[in-house]
C-alpha cells in the first residue's frame, strides 16, 4: 500500500483539555447523507484512548506547503511539544491547525475492531475550505504536493 497515494491530514483530540495529534492518512468520505467519514487509528497509538473517551474528533487537511507539520505529529514526540510554534485556531471538538486544505470536525457515532487497528465511523458536525489550494499527499515514504 505505500506506492499508493494518500493524503496527508492531521487528527486532533482534545478531551477535557488534554490535546493530543497525529498525522492521519486513513480519512475517508463514507456517506453524504447523513455525512459520515471514516478513520483507522492503531489500537497502540498514543491518542487511541483519548479518543475513545472524547467521543469526538477534528482532522485538518494539510496543504502541499505544510509538510513540516505532517512530519512534526508523525515523529512520536511527547504530546505537549507537537502543538508549540503550529498556528491553531479552536474548532468545535478540538483544535484546528491554520492554513491547510480545509477542516472537519466529527462526533463518533460507531467504532469497529479491525485487526491492530479501530476504525471510527464520524458524523460530520462542521466542514470547512481552507486557503491552501494544493493538499499533501503521501506515497513511497515521502512527502509530495499535489
């Protein structure tokens, strides 16, 4: 699967004040009525549990120019130091990072084990356009703008 494109966002948490981010390739569109998206997090991940317990979550769509960002929330740094120097604003459920392809922000309506992996089924509370007009993208390990 690594030769074939992603695009590249960042899944966001915030329960109770505790923010935790990731580096996302799994989004998925599921349904336009009701709108539903899907994602796949690593039962192991640091943020797996939070989001369990938040119920909720926000994914940015990340532009062909934030490639630092996708690699800051991908390189296991601890929690509180992903955040510092990223220009957020508050979204609904958690924070959203500026500048990007645009926002979604979902409230988990249904969880399904799928091996080492869950996969949260989303209902959309808020879809957004960004300024950036070219989303990052993932394939063969590398990062590339599209």
């Amino acid at each position: 699967m690594r030769y074939w494109p992603h695009g590249v966002s960042v899944l966001s948490v915030d329960y109770d004040g505790d923010r935790m981010g990731v580096t996302l390739s799994s989004l998925v569109s599921l349904s336009l009525d009701p709108p539903l998206v899907g994602i796949s997090v690593g039962k192991e991940a640091s943020c797996y549990e939070l989001l369990r317990r938040a119920g909720a979550f926000a994914v940015s769509l990340l532009g062909a120019e934030q490639e630092d960002i996708a690699r800051r929330f991908a390189s296991g740094r601890p929690p509180i130091v992903h955040w510092d120097g990223v220009p957020t604003r508050e979204g609904q459920v958690a924070p959203l990072i500026d500048g990007g392809v645009g926002w979604i922000e979902a409230r988990v309506v249904a969880e399904h084990d799928v091996g080492d992996h869950t996969f949260f089924v989303g209902e959309v509370l808020s879809a957004e356009r960004g300024p950036s007009t070219n989303a990052l993208m993932y394939r063969d390990r590398s990062y590339h703008g599209l």
